[in-house]
C-alpha cells in the first residue's frame, strides 16, 4: 500500500549582507570574542540593513528555493512561513512574500513557534500535503531578531542574527517504509510553564510595544538537551530508524555546546551534524534551513540522504522531523 510523502524539491537561503563580528561587539558592550566564542561557539552574525524587513529575506530564500527546485511561484498553493519577527502585527509576513512572488492562488500564513518555527512549519505543510489539501508547498523560516534585541544586555546580544531558509515539498507517493524519499516523521511538543525563561517583555496586547528578548541562558541550557533528545528517540521508535542511519544531523544553530552534548547523547558521530552558528548566530526560525542550505550547496547532503532536523524555542516549544533527501 502506497503513501503519500512530502518529499523536498528544493532548498535556497538568503543572509543580510551586513556581517557584525564578535569584535565590533566588544566594542559596545563588555565582551570579547574569547568569551563569546567559548561559550556559544558564535563569531559573527548577519543584520538586516535598515528598511530591509522579514518579508525582503523570506522573498528571497523561497526565490533561491524555487529556482533551485526548477519551479514558479504559479506552481505553489501554500506558504507556511515561521517567523517571530513579523514586518507588521497584521497581515501575515507570508502573504507579503506571496504578493511578492507573483502568487494570486493558494494559500499563505505565518506560524509563530520561536526558534522551533521551521520544525512546526515542515510539520504543518507535512499534514497539508498528506491530508491532500495542497500540492506543493513552500516553507520559510525568516527572522529579524536584531530589531527585538537590547544591545546593552551582553548575554542576549551576542547571540542572534538575521537571515532566512526556504525548501519545497511535494506530495509524492512512497511506500510507508524509512526508504522513502521525503517527510517520514515529525513530533512537536510545547510547555507554557516555562515562558519566562525565553520570551519578549512586549507585545499588542499587553505593553503596545514591540520589547526586547529576555532570556535565562542557564534555565534554558538545562532543559534543552533532555527535551531535544525526546523527540529525536520519538522519530526513531516511530520510523524504525536509529543515530547510526541518519547521515546528518541539523539542528537548530543556537550554542555549539547545546549541539555537541545533544549528538554525545544521541550517539550521533561530530561528522554528521552540521554546523553554521559560528558565522550566523542563533536566527532562530531561519537556523535550520540556513544551515540545510549550506549543506546541499556545499554538496554534503544528496539525495536519499536521511536527515534529522531538532529544535526548540521560547515557550517552551520543541519538535524533531526525519526526512529522506
């Protein structure tokens, strides 16, 4: 019996072309790129220019990633696009990149799960495609993180970077088995107890202003090893896969020691898992299809190759996707 899969088609990124380095940061803030750099493994990040928004850089991930899969924008009815930094309160980002596209059908909306947001949109046009309710799917992960950050607060500061990931599923058929190419299995969990170890001190409705991101660095590194490798064991147990078939592992690029004790753990070898935080910082919603982009482009992951994407971001949220390239 035959089932269908959301298999990628294509892959595409976009940074600012502003690069900040550890260095220019110590020149405003008490750090240095010793202390930076041992403790989150990051040496610089990308910024959006001014007037460059959300919308500008998801436009142009979702364009590389079209041009990448041989595909129009007319070829596309949905856009899933996770963000937690809109252009605006209301419309969503992702009918600005539609409009921008040249797309008039279909479907567009944005989906906010933090640093998570990618695993939640794959997870999202995954149900979308299987359920049969589109075909082709575009899914974006863009940020400005740089527009909610406090640049006097050194252990947030340094951290986060903008830029933007884009890939293209197709509802394909496959035969149910970890052979398949595509989507094999996504678990998505979410815990509101913990909001105010990651969170933003603004919004609409409470402050009317956009605030700053506020973060317990410790709290979070406590939790974000054990919830991290949950979801992973979960894919396994449910694709009949384990750490020794995966050929790379792409997590979400927040601290390179958040990385390193997850694979330890996991019992995933340092050469399968892909690494981009030292040059782009945590951009959060964009790390992982920032770092599949550079990936593919660089020729490490081809075709049939299984990939396991983890992330986890304010709330808390946290979720894994297995997928065959």
């Amino acid at each position: 019996m035959t089932v269908v899969r959301s298999v990628v088609l294509g892959c595409g990124a976009y940074l600012p072309e502003r690069i900040l380095t550890n260095a220019e940061l110590a020149a405003s803030v008490d750090t240095s790129d010793e202390w930076i750099v041992q403790r989150t493994g990051i040496r610089e990040r990308h910024i959006a220019a001014e007037g460059e928004y959300t919308s500008h850089l998801a436009t142009k991930a979702a364009q590389a990633a079209l041009d990448d899969a041989g595909l129009t924008a007319d070829q596309i009815d949905l856009i899933v696009l996770a963000t937690s930094t809109p252009d605006h309160t209301f419309p969503a980002t992702a009918v600005q990149v539609q409009a921008a596209l040249g797309m008039t059908h279909g479907v567009a909306f944005d989906l906010q799960a933090v640093c998570s947001g990618f695993v939640f949109a794959v997870a999202t046009a995954d149900n979308f495609l299987r359920g049969g309710s589109a075909k082709r799917a575009l899914v974006i992960g863009a940020e400005t993180f740089s527009r909610i950050l406090d640049w006097t607060d050194r252990g947030t500061c340094v951290l986060f970077g903008d830029g933007a990931g884009a890939i293209v599923l197709e509802a394909q058929e496959g035969w149910g088995t970890s052979a398949d190419r595509g989507v094999l299995t996504t678990h998505l969990r979410s815990d509101g107890r913990h909001k105010h170890k990651l969170y933003v001190d603004g919004g609409p409705s409470s402050t009317q202003t956009v605030g700053h991101l506020r973060m317990e660095g410790r709290e979070v590194f406590k939790h974000a090893v054990g919830m991290i490798t949950g979801v992973i064991i979960d894919a396994f147990n449910a694709s009949g896969t384990s750490a020794d078939n995966v050929d790379w592992f792409v997590p979400h690029q927040a601290n390179k020691r958040i990385i390193d004790a997850s694979a330890q753990k996991l019992h995933i070898a340092p050469q399968k898992v892909v690494m981009t935080v030292d040059r782009h910082g945590n951009t959060s919603a964009a790390s992982i299809p920032l770092a599949l982009a550079a990936a593919v482009a660089d020729g490490r992951i081809k075709k049939g190759h299984l990939v396991l994407l983890e992330a986890m971001g304010g709330g808390f949220t946290w979720g894994s996707a297995l997928l065959r390239w």
